[in-house]
C-alpha cells in the first residue's frame, strides 16, 4: 500500500472521528483495502452513532465541540474556505477543471449535487466525491475560523455512496457510508 493510500485513508478516518455524538443513524461508515500482492484486506465497518460517541472523547486545543479552529494562532489564510464553498454552492454544474501533463490528469467538476476530483497517474487512480450537503455542513458555524466537523458528519450520514475511491496497481481503497452493516 502506498504512503499517499495510508494517509488517504486516515486522513478521512480521522475527520470522521473528529464529530460528537448525535441521534441514531442508520447508517455505516465503511473502509475497505485491499492490498493484490501481500493479499492484505482490512474491513473496517462502524455505525455512524458509534463514530459519533467516540468523538465526545476528543478535547484538544485545535478541536472541541464538534469544531476544528482552522488556525488557533490568528494567522492569516490566503484563500477563504468558506467564500469558495458559497461561491462554489452557487455555481452550476460543470467541469471546473482539466489538466492533462502526460500521462497524469486531473479534473475537478460540480455534478449532480456533488464536489468531484479524479486525479489519474499511471500508478494510481484517486476518486473523491462530497456531497455539497457535506461541505455546506462543514462551513455551517458561521465562525471564519471554525470547521464544524460534527454537522458534516451528519449530513455525510444522510448520503448513500462512495465519498473516496483510491486504485492503485497493488491496491484498492474505498470509503464509503451506506445502510448496510457489511462491506460489499
């Protein structure tokens, strides 16, 4: 499994335990990996409810209450987060962009109520698609500085499908949330 896989895959793992407790869901966050030449296969299969109630254990300094601060020091960003997602709420559906260098291309589209990014390289194939539901969820504190990890996890637990796809030449990654308590 490749570096940029792991971190992938715990990179989502992690925003999604990053959320408090709310109602009972339906719903499962699902992980699926497997790795064709070491036949590795992890399944990772929770209720969202479980996710949830996990998070009310996390309390640092960078997240409390279901909310990540962006930037705790008052630094200044370049671009802002939450204009870009309003702009891009906004916007109609469409290829924003595509970029193709060789063998590797890139495109980044609004379709169908969701936020899609396809990256291509010869080695590895990475598929990432948000609900726009999700990301409006995300900026919903209305703080400039502030993600709100725990409302986005409660619109991702409303959406059936993929979120995140990786396929690489030795590997396949998915993550996913749907109603079923095993992966398929």
């Amino acid at each position: 499994m490749t570096t940029r896989t792991r971190l992938l895959a715990r990179l989502f793992l992690a925003s999604l335990l990053l959320a408090p407790g709310v109602g009972a869901s339906e719903h499962w966050l699902h992980i699926s990996v497997d790795a064709e030449r070491s036949d590795e296969r992890v399944r990772v299969n929770l209720p969202i409810e479980l996710v949830e109630s996990m998070i009310l254990m996390v309390d640092g300094d960078d997240f409390r209450a279901g909310r990540l601060v962006l930037d705790r020091h008052g630094g200044r960003h370049d671009l802002d987060v939450f204009a870009l997602l309003a702009a891009l709420r906004e916007a109609r559906d469409g290829e924003y962009i595509a970029i193709q260098d060789g063998d590797d291309f890139v495109r980044v589209a609004k379709e169908e109520g969701r936020l899609t990014i396809r990256v291509e390289e010869p080695e590895e194939q990475v598929l990432v698609r948000v609900p726009l539901a999700v990301l409006d969820a995300l900026v919903s504190s209305g703080e400039g500085r502030e993600l709100d990890v725990a409302a986005a996890i409660r619109a991702l637990a409303a959406d059936d499908g993929s979120v995140i796809t990786v396929d690489g030449d030795d590997e396949r990654v998915r993550i996913w949330v749907d109603r079923h308590s095993r992966c398929e």
